[in-house]
C-alpha cells in the first residue's frame, strides 16, 4: 500500500472509530483508531475497563480478529506481524 493510500485508510479508520463511547477511554491528544497499524497502542490509555471494538463498524470492515488496541498494540501488532 503506498503513503497516500494508508494515509486514506487511516482517516476512514479513524472517522468510524468509537473508541471515544469506551469505558477504558482516557481523553487526552489521541483521536483512537488504535487498531490500525501506523497508530498502535495509545500513550494514555493503560487500564482495561472494557473494549467496545466488536461493535465498531472497523471491525466488521476489516475483519478484525483482537481487541484492546489501545493497551495491546494494532492488529497487525497483535498478530504477530
Ligand atoms: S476497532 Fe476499535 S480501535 Fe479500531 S477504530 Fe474501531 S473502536 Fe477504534
Ligand atoms: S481499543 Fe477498545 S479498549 Fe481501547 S479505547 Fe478503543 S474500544 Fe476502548
């Protein structure tokens, strides 16, 4: 995927994402979309007090297998690539 086209992705990811309705939401600078590779975990978030990935429409469009992407790293983290 070349810069502009994850930079595309990145965006998409990020105006769908509902990180923000978390209970382990922490406000700070960050704008969520955690599960997307060039984001990863967040700098703010460190306690796990629920993850609502499952009910984001990012999950079902990228057929997204984790969750705790705030804590655990990005998908691609969390598999292992
Ligand atoms: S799957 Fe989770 S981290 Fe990714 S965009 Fe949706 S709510 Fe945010
Ligand atoms: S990745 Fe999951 S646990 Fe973390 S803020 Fe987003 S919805 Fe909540």
């Amino acid at each position: 995927m070349d810069p502009k086209e994850m930079e595309q992705k990145k965006q998409m990811v990020l105006s769908m994402c509902i990180c923000g309705s978390c209970p382990s939401w922490v406000a700070c600078d960050e704008k969520g979309g955690f599960c997307f590779p060039t984001i990863g975990k967040s700098n703010c978030i460190t306690e796990e007090n629920g993850c609502i990935c499952g009910g984001c429409p990012v999950t079902e469009k990228m057929g997204l297998k984790n969750m705790y992407f705030c804590t655990k790293g990005s998908e691609k983290e969390q598999l292992g690539m």
